[in-house]
C-alpha cells in the first residue's frame, strides 16, 4: 500500500512539474511572440503565439495576442476567434473585450462592436483604448460628436496617445474648425516629431486659416521626412502662390508632376502660377494637360476651357 501511494506521489509529481515545465516553455514562445510583434513581423508571431497555446491550451493572453496579431494581418474572422476564446478563459478580462469590439468594427458588426467596447469601459474604465476604439466606430457611424467625446476621454486617460490626438484632429478638420485640428496636430508632432503625416495635416489645416508661412514650414519637414510624397510638394506650392511666390510655386508642382505625373490638380495649379508670371504658352499647355488627365471630373471645365482661348491657344479636349 505504502509503494501504491508512493507511485501515485511520484507520479503526480511528476504530472505537476511537466505542467509547470510547459507553462514556463509557452511563456517563452508568448514573449517571443510579443517581440516580433513589435518589430512588425506579424506571422511570425502569429507562429510563437500557436506555439504558446499548444502548450498552454488556457494561456488567455496568448489568445489575445494572437487576435491582434491577426488583426494586424487583416485577418478578422481569425481575431474575432481568439479574442471570444480568451473571454471564454476569463470573462474579466477587459482586452479581448476591446479588441474584439474593434475588428467587428472592421467587418461592419457594429452592433456587437458597441456591445464589446461597452462591457470593456464598464470592466474597467481607466484603461484608454477602449474609448479609442469607440471612438473609431463612432466615426464609421457617422455619430462625430461622441467620437470627439470618446477621444477626449482616451486622451485624459493618456495625455499620450498620439492617435487619439490625430484622430479628434481630424473630426476637427472635416467639420471645419481648423484651429482646433492645427492643435491636436501640434500634439501629434510633439508626441511624434518624425511622423510625416502630423506635419502634412497641421500644413493642410493651416492653408484654410491662411498661415501660409506655417504651412511652408511643415510640408517642407513632410518633404524632409518623406520626398515621395508628391501631395507635400503640391500643397506647399499652394502656399508659394498664395504668397506670390509664382517660381517657388512652379518649382514644386512640377516637383509634384515629377513624382505623380497623373495628378490632375497639379497641371492646373502650375498652370496658373505660369498665368501669374504671364507664361501664356506654358500656362495653356498645363491646361490642356488638366483637361486630358481631368476631363470633366471637375465643373470647371469648360471654364478652363474659355480661359485657354482667352490666352489665344485652343483646348486639346
């Protein structure tokens, strides 16, 4: 009988430690995956994260993780997955909540979205990316005034958050209050100083109030930081020619053609740069450039097409 019990203990021992053993093996193989998330190597965390999980069929965090990894792959269904098991493992547990209200987001579920983003605030309301991620489907429901409200509160929580300041700054925008865009955008850069795109928004808010220098300076930093970027070039020349600056302006709209050579607006911007400095024969070619690129996208067509005989040349289409 002593042997019997014996057996038993040794095996149970045994049961524990390789338990214990795996647990420690699938940690491993979780923060493995965590590192190649944040280097954006996704599948391959998407690789440790299984690992993590055979080993650990209960390992919660792993199956969150995993979802947003998915996520990060565009692969929804697969997230919404992981995310509900993580639930199913801890029902308190406030991130799977969160992430997965956002990738209904994504596949347009918006019920169940606001269902999830709702039970993680009221789980824990300190937490910032819940609001975030209400915030988002806010927006996709055409619903800007609560979207602002839930950016805010995100952003109380963490004074932080960059993409929370972006993303308020640009309901500002769209509803055409641009100084209240140019300062959540100043936040962005602060938070993010090598974002290009902060400096593009902040430039593009500036030209509707005309801070015409302001917006000079930050899509020059836009070019520094991105040269590909044929809209930075465009929109600064926006700004020369507001200032009169007609060489500066051609400089960079055929900076713009350079880059996007497709780019309609450019042809018609440099077009009336070159009118300004009395380049009627330029003026005219980039007109009819416009035209073939714009064809009658735009209503002011056949005004541009007055304007090019008015100039003594003929409109090509």
């Amino acid at each position: 009988m002593k042997k019997l019990c014996l057996l038993v203990l040794m095996l149970t021992m045994t049961a524990v430690f390789m338990s214990c053993s795996k647990k420690k093996e699938a940690e491993l193989n979780f923060n493995a995956g965590e590192a190649s998330y944040d280097k954006g190597e996704y599948e391959i965390a998407v690789a440790e994260y299984s690992k993590a999980i055979e080993l650990d069929p209960e390992y919660s965090k792993a199956y969150n993780s995993r979802g947003v990894a998915y996520s990060a792959l565009k692969n929804y269904l697969e997230a919404i997955n992981d995310y509900s098991r993580a639930i199913e493992l801890d029902s308190l547990y406030v991130w799977p909540y969160s992430n997965r209200g956002s990738a209904f987001t994504q596949i347009r579920d918006y019920e169940r979205a606001a269902l999830d983003l709702d039970k993680a605030i009221k789980l824990d309301s300190t937490i910032a990316e819940p609001y975030y991620n209400r915030g988002n489907l806010n927006i996709v429901t055409s619903r800007f005034s609560a979207a602002v409200t839930d950016y805010s509160k995100a952003i109380e929580i963490n004074p932080g958050y960059a993409e929370a300041y972006n993303s308020r700054g640009n309901i500002y925008f769209n509803q055409n209050e641009f100084a209240k865009a140019v300062t959540d955008y100043t936040k962005v850069i602060e938070l993010q100083p090598e974002n290009p795109k902060a400096y593009y928004d902040r430039g593009f808010s500036y030209y509707y109030i005309k801070g015409y220098d302001e917006m000079i300076a930050d899509f020059s930093k836009a070019i520094e930081l991105d040269p590909s970027n044929g809209d930075s070039y465009k929109n600064r020349g926006l700004a020369y020619y507001e200032k009169k600056m007609y060489e500066e302006a051609i400089g960079d709209f055929s900076k713009s053609i350079e880059i996007k050579p497709e780019m309609a607006t450019s042809y018609s911007n440099r077009a009336r740069a070159y009118y300004s400095i009395k380049k009627y024969k330029e003026s005219a070619a980039d007109f009819n450039e416009y035209l073939r690129l714009a064809g009658n996208t735009f209503k002011n067509a056949d005004q541009v097409r007055k304007f090019i005989k008015e100039m003594g040349y003929q409109p090509k289409y």
